[in-house]
C-alpha cells in the first residue's frame, strides 16, 4: 500500500481524523492538499510535514462555499497536478434536540457537513470521470444510521453524505471511480472531546447510557484516529479496487452491525 506519485485533497485536514489521514498519505509517498478553515493549525501542520520530508500544501477553505472551493481545487490542480484522491472529513457538531434547534446550528451543519461535500465531490468527481480514474472516501458516522438524541442535524448531515456518496458511486463507476464511506463511532478527536464533562466519560462511554438509548462499545475502547485513518487508506488503495458503493462502519460494535 503505497500512494507515490499520487495527490491526495483532504478537508478537515487541520486536526483529528483528517489530520491523521494527511499524515497516513504523507509518509506513504502521496503529495498531500491540506484544506481547513484554520488557518494556524494547518500551518503547523505543513511545517511538521515539510520538516520530515513530506509533500504537502494548504489552502484555507470553507468548504461550505462552493466559490472557495472551486478556486482551491483550480489551484491545486495547477501547482502539485491531477488530484487522483479525495478525502472528505471536514464537520462540525452542534448539539441540541430538534425541537429546540436554531436555523442557524441547523443550517451551519448541513452546510458544513452535507453541502462541504457535495462542492467538493462535485468538482473532482467531474475532473476524475474526464481522466477516468480517481478515489473518493467520505467520513460518515454510524450515526447516519442509528438515531441519537441531542444529535438530530449532525445525524441527518451524516445520513444525506451516505446516500450522496452511493448515488455518486453509482454514477461514476462505468468511468473506472469508486466512492465509498468511512463511518466512525466514538474517536478520540477535538469532536469527541468537547462532549466529556468530566474524566468519567470515557468510562460511560463505554458502558453506554440507557437513559440517551445508547449501546456501549463492545471492544471496550475509544477509536483513536489511526483506526479511522488505516480504513480510509484501505479504501483509497489497489487492495480495494473492486470496492464500490460500500459503507465501513468503524465503531467497535457500538451499533451492532447495523
């Protein structure tokens, strides 16, 4: 599993699981595009990669806004060349039941979350089908597919970037390209930690919570983002190159299989 010669775009690339998989590509020889919107951190993230020997650049991005988008990937495709990977992991979280919900927590998610995607799956899906070759891996959750309370805009987020990532599939695949979904459950990532009150919650965590209808993890451990990153690069590399349309779930047993 090597990715020499190859350019790899990642959104949310500034920290936990998108940072990660742009560090697995680096030292597997891929010349990695580092898109966030924070600026600072992807900084450092380029210096730590340039430092060690890797290829890597930034652009800092919205990836809600189709505008900036666009003009990143314009940009990459002339400086580093033809992106033949996309690894979309960009998302925000706003917690809140649906019903107490504001327009704006809800509309920030979908956009970040579901349209981010759709702008970037959009352009390189394009650019791949003309080249008839390309890999896309979208970050899902598993709960996409099992409900949550307190979570209902990130859960729905999660569920349109499922089913848009199998009709794309679907599409492009008479062009040579696969599309298919990483799902995470609970990681160790910035995400998962804004949501610990104390130093008992990974404890509960894996436990679970009967009072918020949630399993615990029947691995008895947290994911760290090497977990997710090592599935990704899977799906992204020959040894899944009749892999299509497929959805991996990476949760340790916390949604039973479902």
């Amino acid at each position: 599993m090597n990715f020499y010669n190859k350019v790899a775009l990642i959104t949310g690339a500034a920290q936990g699981i998108g940072k990660t998989v742009a560090e697995s590509l680096a030292k597997k020889g891929a010349t990695v595009a580092l898109l966030d919107i924070n600026t600072e951190a992807l900084e450092t993230l380029e210096s730590e990669l340039l430092t060690a020997g890797y290829k890597a650049s930034i652009y800092t991005v919205d990836i809600g806004n189709s505008h900036q988008v666009n003009e990143a990937i314009t940009c990459i495709e002339s400086q580093l060349g033809p992106i033949d990977m996309l690894v979309n992991v960009a998302a925000i979280l706003r917690m809140g039941n649906l019903t107490e919900l504001s327009d704006n927590d809800w509309n920030a998610t979908l956009t970040t979350n579901t349209t981010g995607f759709f702008n970037t799956c959009r352009v390189i899906g394009k650019l791949m089908k003309e080249r008839r070759q390309g890999v896309i891996v979208n970050v899902s959750s598993n709960a996409a597919k099992t409900p949550r309370t307190g979570m209902g805009a990130y859960a729905a987020s999660k569920a349109a970037i499922s089913q848009l990532t199998r009709c794309l599939g679907l599409e492009l695949a008479e062009y040579g390209i696969r599309c298919n979904l990483v799902s995470p459950g609970s990681t160790d990532t910035p995400m998962q930690r804004i949501l610990w009150t104390d130093d008992t919650m990974p404890e509960q965590i894996l436990k679970g919570s009967p009072e918020s209808y949630r399993l615990g993890i029947p691995l008895q451990k947290i994911a760290t983002p090497q977990d997710i990153a090592n599935t990704i690069l899977f799906l992204l590399s020959d040894d899944a190159g009749h892999i299509t349309m497929e959805e991996i779930t990476v949760d340790g047993g916390a949604t039973l299989g479902v």
